[in-house]
C-alpha cells in the first residue's frame, strides 16, 4: 500500500507562522515556522487542513475550546499515549510533568514525559502548552516560553489567576 500524499499550508497567528500538515484524512503535523520539512511538502489545501485554519482561527478568537478534527501524530507507542493524555487536559488547566507521568501510569517518568512533550508533532491541537513544572514553574517549550505563555494566558490558565 502506497503512503498518502502529505500536503501543508502555512497559517498566521497572533504567534507566529505555523505550518499544518494533513495526509488527507488527518492533521499529521502543526509546527512552529521556520521548519525544515515545510520546504518539501507540496503546498495545497485540503478539506482537513480548511478545518484546521478554521479551528485555529476559532481558538485564537478565544471561541474553540478544544479541536474535534482527526489527528495522527507518529511516534513511539509511550509518545502516543503522552500525547492521547495531553489531549485529555482541559482548557485552560494545567498539569505538572509528574502529574502527566501519572496519568500515563509510571509516576517516574516525569522526564520520559518531558522528552515525549519536546517532540510532539501536532502543537497546539495537541496542548502540550499546558504542561508546566513542579509548583507552577513554566518549563520548556519546543515553541519558545513566550508562546506557551500566550497560549496560557489565551486560555485564561489557573497558572496566571
């Protein structure tokens, strides 16, 4: 069976340039810009990546709560699983990594977690933003803590009340 074809478009948000990847059934990847893999993906829209601009739009506008689009983030079976609970967070909540380590059945693997976190594929969509360290620290964010800072504060997180 021949892999589907992968196709991007680039978004503009109050963050930065993003760009979504879709195979055409699911969002494969949203990644802060500049990424290298943008450059080798045909630009096109498709229906799946439509309702991602339309999502993000909605979620930057502060009227999405959280995204109902099909997402396929590729990865280990453990980054699977960090990323399903991830998904599990809710709007403006947050969870430390111990917290997230728990969720996933291994209280010891808070920086299994971390690692998990730092490549996850689908930023945003998958709200690894809403992880913050032991005692509400703001710890590292493969899209720079001034993001995962707004993206808080656009969620009205309890870490800034």
């Amino acid at each position: 069976m021949q892999p589907m074809k992968e196709t991007f478009i680039y978004y503009l948000s109050q963050i930065g340039r993003l760009a979504i990847a879709s195979n055409g059934k699911a969002v494969t990847r949203l990644s802060f810009c500049p990424v290298k893999w943008c450059h080798f993906l045909p630009y096109e829209e498709d229906a799946v990546l439509q309702v991602a601009r339309r999502q993000l739009d909605e979620y930057f506008n502060g009227s999405r709560k959280y995204f109902d689009l099909p997402l396929e983030p590729t990865g280990s079976l453990f980054q699977l699983k960090v990323w399903g609970v991830l998904c599990q967070i809710p709007y403006g909540k947050t969870c430390s990594y111990k917290e997230l380590a728990r969720a996933v059945g291994n209280e010891k693997a808070a920086r299994a977690v971390g690692g998990a976190n730092h490549v996850n594929p689908i930023a945003i969509m998958i709200p690894c933003h809403r992880v913050i360290g032991s005692g509400g620290k703001l710890t590292g964010y493969a899209g720079g803590l001034e993001r995962k800072k707004f993206l808080l504060a656009l969620e009205n997180s309890s870490i800034f009340k």
